[in-house]
C-alpha cells in the first residue's frame, strides 16, 4: 500500500517535461500488466522473456528473488545519445525510488548477487553503470546497493557501506561521468557532495549511450551465481545534472502549513 511523500518544488512549476537537462521522467503510471506490453513503444523488452517484468500499482516490479535465469528486461531509449568515445564532459545522472521485499540471493562461493538497472548503449550487451545488490558486508537480514562500471564481479562491484531493510523506500541516485569513465553510487542524498561509492572497473563499451534498462537476470556460472531480490522501482528520472534531478528534502509538516498556498506540492509516492 502505497503513501506519499510532500516535496516542495517551486522549481518545477513549468513540469519536468519541459526541462532541456531532464532526458527521461518514468513514474510508471501504467495499468497492471507487463510493462513491455501496458506501455508499448516506450518499454521495450531487448532480453528474456519467460518471466515478465510487470508493473504493479505504479511501480516496475523486478522480480528476481531466484536463480532462475530468463526474466524479461526492458530498455526505453531516450530521444538524444552520448558518444563515450568522443564526450569527454557529459554527466548522467538516473536516480530512482526502490524498495526491497526479498533480499538478493547467492549461491556457491558467489557473493557479489547481480544488477538490476543499467545505462545501455546502441550496441548489443553493453551495459554501464549496473546497479545491483547483494549481502557483501550487511548484517543478516540485511543487504547493500552496489555499483560497477561495465563488469559486475565480487572485484568489480563495490557496496555502499550502509545496511539497508526489507520494506523500506530509498532514493538510488547513480552519475556516470564521461570524462572519467567512472560511475558513483548515492543512497538517500540531498546534495552531490553527500557521502558516495564510485567503480573503477575498467570500461571498454564503444556504442553510444542511448536509454536506460530495467533487468531481471542472474550473474556468476553455476553453481556459483547470485540474483539481487524481489524489489519495486518508481519514480525514475534520467538527467544531466544533479539538480535537475529535482532531489529535495522532505520539509516538516509544520513549514507545509507556514507556506500555504505559495509553494507547488509535488507528491511522490512511497510505500507504507
């Protein structure tokens, strides 16, 4: 079930839509159903297929709590690209809602668990900056979000040092950097100079970065694999720098009531 939060937004009288930075805004306003399928020609599936990714009340589903392989995963391509070949200042930002019911799995020596979201080029299996999860360092019954630049490895993969909870909505915030070829990795930040993670896998990838994806798949070879849980993703946007990310802190109830009417409340959904 799902509540929400109040953001103040006197930025964004105009609407996201009409912001030139502001490359995707997805808040998955979509009947129930597979996503591919509800939302057709702006989801589209590039991989699987035999478990659907569905969207469920407004929120995609990834549903990878096993190690089954074969999920669907889904790409919507933005109407610009980026040459990572040739761009040596682009930043890009995605940054997103997400709520864990199901902890990542592994299986074997395997403890890196997998991604589930990504930057994807034109180009067949190039993906950038994979964020997963997976146990590496949490407490049990805990997990931690984690990130890499092209390969996703127990190496590769670096955790955020925060344990995270079952049920509980986070912000993800990701930049990758085209001038370094770097990633970094936020959780529930407010600014850019707040406490971050950043991969330094090499990347390799020549295709130009043209949409973002949506994954339900396993990493590693049996029997040592990993899957990163069942987890729900909302209110996605895809930028150029972090303030068009519109991330505001959540104001008190009694500065809601001080502003009235002068402030534009901007509600975004979060589980209960």
């Amino acid at each position: 079930m799902k509540n929400a939060r109040i953001s103040l937004a006197l930025a964004v009288l105009t609407g996201p839509a009409l912001m030139a930075d502001v490359l995707m805004w997805e808040e998955f306003n979509y009947p129930d159903g597979q996503l591919s399928q509800v939302a057709t020609n702006v989801w589209v599936t590039h991989s699987g297929g035999s478990r659907p990714l569905d969207v469920t009340s407004g929120e995609a589903v990834i549903n990878q709590a096993d190690l089954a392989g074969g999920g669907e995963d889904v790409t919507r391509v933005w109407s610009v690209s980026f040459d990572p070949q040739t761009d040596n200042s682009t930043k890009l930002y995605a940054a997103f809602l997400v709520n864990f019911t199901s902890l990542p799995v592994n299986s074997g020596n395997y403890t890196a668990g997998s991604y589930f979201a990504h930057f994807r080029t034109d180009a067949l299996n190039e993906y950038y900056s994979r964020i997963g999860a997976n146990l590496e360092g949490a407490a049990p019954g805990k997990f931690r979000l984690a990130i890499a630049n092209e390969t996703w490895t127990s190496a590769a993969s670096i955790e955020y040092p925060m344990d995270l909870s079952l049920g509980v909505t986070y912000e993800v915030v990701v930049r990758l950097d085209l001038a370094t070829d770097q990633t970094t990795l936020w959780v529930n930040p407010l600014t850019e100079s707040d406490p971050s993670v950043t991969a330094t896998d090499a990347i390799t990838f020549t295709g130009l970065i043209n949409s973002f994806a949506l994954r339900q798949g396993v990493s590693g070879v049996n029997p040592n694999q990993g899957a990163p849980g069942f987890l729900s993703i909302d209110n996605l946007r895809i930028a150029t720098s972090f303030a068009d990310l519109q991330i505001i802190p959540e104001p008190p109830p009694l500065a809601l009531l001080a502003l009235g009417g002068a402030a534009l409340l901007v509600w975004r959904r979060r589980h209960a």
